[in-house]
C-alpha cells in the first residue's frame, strides 16, 4: 500500500493557508505534519483542511508562537503532546495511522532554533535547545512484527558536512555547531532511528530544505541548510520508496524559508 508522509515548517500556517492548500492539491500526502502553526488550538483552520479532505486533525498550539499540527486523509489517534525540559511550550505530537498492515506510530517535531550566540553559559535559547534534544533520547523508534515509527519535523540541526552550503564557515553558527550536530546524531543513533534523507543519497551531495530569509536571491545564493527530518524504525526501511524536497516551494507566494519534504512508503 502507498503511503506518504509530508513535513513543513509552515511559518504561521493562517497566513499561509493559500501555499498549504496548493500543497495538498497537487501532492495530496497521506499525511501531513507542519510545524510553527503560530496558532492557538480554538483558532486551527479546520475547516480549510477538511474541505480539502483532510478531515483527521491534531494539534499542539499555542498564540503567536511555536506549535505542530498533524493532518491526515485517513484516521489518526492522538498519542501524546509531550512537554519538554519543564516548559510549555507546543513543539512535539505525536499520533498513530495504519497504513498497509502496520500501525505507525508518528512523531511531529519542532526543535528550539537556539538564538544566534553557541554559547550556552551566555544564551539561554541555546541551553534550551541543546537540553531539548537531550531530553529527545528517551524518543525511541519503537517498532515489531505489526508497527513502525516515523519521526518528522523541523529539527533545526544540519548534522552532516553537506548538509549546509559551507561547514568551515558555519561551524560557529547555530544550527550547525559541533556541540549540536554530535549531541544530534548521538541521539539519533540511541533512538536506533534511520535517517531517511541520506539512506542512498551520497554523503558528498548537498542536501537543503532551508534557505534564509535574509538573502536577496536565495536561489541564486543558495545557502542553505538541511533542518528538516525524515526518520524512521529500522523495519520500515525495506518498505521506503523515496523522498521529495519540494525546492520549487521556496519561490510560492509568500514562502516559508523552509520547504515540504515528502517521504513514500510502500507498505504490505
């Protein structure tokens, strides 16, 4: 059975409810995960969604701030909106769906971006992340006979040398820092997640879902940063059948800086 999973930090997703509902139209995922609704629960766009035949929705919202939101075209079951490091802020749902004969469990993840300064003495929203993604260990890819897990999101980390447009010059920048990008993969490996966006493609070959907001010409620069994920339990990578970053995306109206990326499975 095709399944599909999109993921979008959506950057307020009232503002740009016109570039979502284009999204859906013309990729129309199983599932799709956003992040940064900017919006709290009584004010979701739920309407605009189930027009679209996304009648399955959760959400995890807060006023002006933060927030993720899963929605489905087939049945989902909310799980659990996890609190982090003691804050309530609204950065994590997760749901189940069946799909082929398997249910998946599904992370929606929003990561703190940690402010500008990688230090975490003088920056608090650096501590804060980095406890973030500590307290990100006990997120285990739980999976048997019967059931996978997928975890998705805007993670805010560029682990990999490639996946900026210049490691030298981004090694002291957050995001990409070596304190992040090894407490990252530490906890990656721990969760025995797959990093689905590297499974085949070579380590040598950029790989970006981010492009700034400050750049005159992003196309045309092209710096940008691979901060959206696509992980998986290691039993449901004989069944993925590839991925799309959706680059074309940045260029919509009134883009995110960030762009979908659609993950495929082939599920029996």
């Amino acid at each position: 059975m095709p399944f599909s999973v999109a993921t979008w930090n959506i950057n307020s997703v009232r503002l740009r409810m016109p570039i979502v509902e284009r999204l859906l139209v013309e990729q129309a995922p199983d599932v799709l995960c956003l992040q940064e609704t900017k919006v709290p629960d009584e004010l979701f766009p739920e309407k605009a969604f189930r027009k679209l035949g996304y009648e399955h929705i959760a959400f995890h919202g807060q006023k002006g701030y933060h927030g993720v939101a899963t929605v489905a075209r087939r049945p989902i079951e909310i799980v659990e909106k996890r609190r982090f490091c003691e804050i309530e802020d609204s950065r994590h749902l997760s749901v189940t769906v069946r799909a082929g004969g398997k249910t998946i469990l599904l992370h929606n993840f929003y990561v703190p971006a940690g402010g500008d300064e990688p230090d975490p003495e003088i920056n608090r929203k650096f501590r804060h992340k980095l406890d973030f993604v500590a307290e990100m260990n006990a997120i285990r890819a739980e999976h048997d006979d019967v059931s996978g897990s997928i975890l998705v999101g805007d993670l805010n980390i560029a682990p990999l040398e490639h996946d900026v447009w210049s490691h030298k010059q981004l090694l002291k920048v957050v995001s990409h820092t070596p304190v992040e990008t090894e407490s990252f993969e530490a906890m990656r490996l721990a969760g025995n997640w797959v990093d689905l966006m590297r499974l085949n493609v070579p380590y040598e070959q950029k790989l970006y879902t981010w492009w700034s907001y400050r750049a005159q010409d992003w196309e045309a620069s092209d710096r940008g940063r691979r901060l959206d994920h696509v992980w998986s339990s290691p039993n449901l990578v004989p069944s993925f059948a590839g991925y799309e970053i959706l680059r074309l995306a940045r260029g919509w109206e009134r883009p995110s800086d960030h762009v979908p990326v659609i993950a495929r499975f082939d599920l029996e």
